[in-house]
C-alpha cells in the first residue's frame, strides 16, 4: 500500500491502549489545543524540532546543514527561526549530542504495518494495533488504510480518539475498527471550549452516533485536579457513561506534567500549571465514576 501519512512515535508492547499486546501508532496533528497536553508534539500537521539547549555542545553543524538558515548559533546562544523551517530533519539527523529532535515523519502503511508485524506472535486473540495521536481521524485516509490492513493481516484494531470528526469520518472506519477509545475530557461544553479550544457538541453527538451503531466503547477521561474534577464534572461523566447502551468502562487518565519540558523544547510558551493528583484526588475520582 503506497498510502502514507504523518506519525510521531510508534510504541511496541503497549498493555495500556486497548485489550491484549498492542502496537501504538501516534499519528500527529489534532483539532483540539488541550491546556494540558502532555504530546504538544502532537498537535500541528508538520514535522516540528526540539531543541534542547543543555544539550548543544554549539558544533556548528546544524547552522551548516540547513538549507533554510533556521539556526543561529552567536555567543549569545543559539537561536532558531523556526517559521522558517521546512521540517527537513537534516539538522537533527547531523547533530550527534542529541540536542536537536524531530517529531513527525512520513511513514507509508506498509512500513507501519511490517513494523507492527513484529509483534503479532504477542497479539494473541485480544492485541492487536492501535492508533493514537495526535488525532488519528485527523488523517482519514492513512487511519482508514492502516486499520484496513490491520484487518487483512486478522489483528484487531483500536482507535483512541477525542471525537472531534466529522461523522462520516467516524463512518467511514467503522466497519474497520473493534475498540474505541473515546476521549471525555469534560462533559459541561463551557469548560470544554476553555480547555480545549473547542466546545463537545460533535464529540457528544459522535459517542451517541458509535454507541447506537453498537461499537465497542472505553470512556478516557483526563483528569487535572482542580480543573476538570469537581463533583459536577464527575458526574457528568459518570450520568453520561449510565446513559450508552454499550455501558463502556471509564478509563481514568491522571494528569501528569510530562508535557511541560517538550513546550520549552518546541518553543512554546509555558501554560498554566496543574497540580499532580494525589491518592485523595484518585480515591474521590474512583468513588465517583468507577462504579
Ligand atoms: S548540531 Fe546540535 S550540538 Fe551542534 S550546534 Fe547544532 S544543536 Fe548544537
Ligand atoms: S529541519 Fe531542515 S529546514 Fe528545519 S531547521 Fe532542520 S535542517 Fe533546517
């Protein structure tokens, strides 16, 4: 298959992402900009550099590589002008101390699909591949060819999604996908649109449009203490997960502040902090929506 499309990691032996042994494929790009992301990597349509400053032992090599002049190294320090950047990776390929990462390459399906296959005597009769992200209905063509042969080569198949697609998307991969991983980072659109970006109306109404069509549906539920988990909120959750006739299991995802050193590496501003999750904050959580 000559389909191909834009990844950012690949994860072999998952046990977190669906049932069994699984292989993850992340796809980059998303819709929504979530405050707490912990994969801003994930979020735009094009390769994006990392820079790590204490890594760089100021070589020279990245200014002499690019062929777009992005990097400036002066005794003040190194500088990238990164609107310039054409995502080649010729810089990062170069730099031999690690200073310099590029998240997001074009990988053809046959290339995944032969990677994943290298798992396949673990997958038993639950593993299987995963797509992740990013967002992975954010590139329906790829997403659908990649579950399609998953599917030839009798795998089973999961897409860990937030939702925002446009139905026929959601459609479109149906009859190829055995597990949805839904994303349910808040119910109340108000604090979704403050979050995210983006209010959940097509969220919602896509979760009810894969229960009616009788999917196999996981809740995924991000929580950031404080922010999305007060009692209403839980719920929320808890009267909308009661309300599917699937019954799906929640699944909670605490915050963790991963995402707050790759902000600094992409060049990005830092973002409102949120404090880790203690065992208090878990047990409330569990009480609430874990019944
Ligand atoms: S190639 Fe890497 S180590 Fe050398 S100057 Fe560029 S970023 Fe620094
Ligand atoms: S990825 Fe390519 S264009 Fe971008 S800075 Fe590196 S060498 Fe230059």
């Amino acid at each position: 298959m000559m389909e191909s499309g834009l990844v950012f990691d690949l994860a072999r032996f998952s046990l977190h992402d669906g049932p069994g042994i699984r292989t993850v494929v992340f796809l980059k790009g998303c819709p929504l900009r979530c405050v707490w992301c912990h994969n801003p990597e994930s979020q735009q349509s094009r390769p994006e550099l990392l820079f790590s400053p204490e890594k760089c032992i100021s070589c020279g090599e990245c200014v002499n590589v690019c062929p777009r002049h992005v990097h400036i190294c002066t005794q003040e320090g190194h500088r990238l002008l990164r609107d310039s950047c054409a995502g080649c990776g010729k810089c990062a390929g170069g730099c031999f101390s690690g200073a310099l990462e590029l998240s997001g390459q074009i990988r053809t399906v046959d290339d995944i699909l032969n990677t994943a296959a290298l798992d396949q005597d673990y997958y038993g009769t639950a593993g299987g591949l995963t797509l992740s992200g990013g967002e992975p209905l954010f590139q329906p063509d790829f997403t659908e060819a990649l579950l399609k042969g998953a599917k030839a080569r009798h795998w089973t198949t999961a897409i860990e999604t937030c939702g925002m697609a446009n139905p026929e998307i959601l459609t479109r991969m149906f009859p190829w996908t055995d597990h949805w991983l839904y994303d349910i980072k808040v119910a109340d659109p108000e604090k979704h649109l403050r979050f995210t970006g983006m209010t959940n109306d097509r969220i919602l109404n896509n979760l009810r449009l894969l229960d009616d069509a009788g999917a196999s549906i996981e809740l995924r539920c991000p929580l950031i203490p404080g922010w999305n988990d007060s009692d209403s909120d839980l719920q929320a959750i808890r009267d909308l997960a009661d309300s599917l006739k699937s019954f799906p299991a929640i699944h909670i995802e605490p915050f963790h502040p991963f995402g707050r050193g790759k902000l600094e590496r992409l060049g990005l501003p830092g973002r409102e902090n949120a404090r880790i999750p203690d065992d208090k904050d878990m047990k409330r959580w569990a009480d609430f929506l874990l019944k």
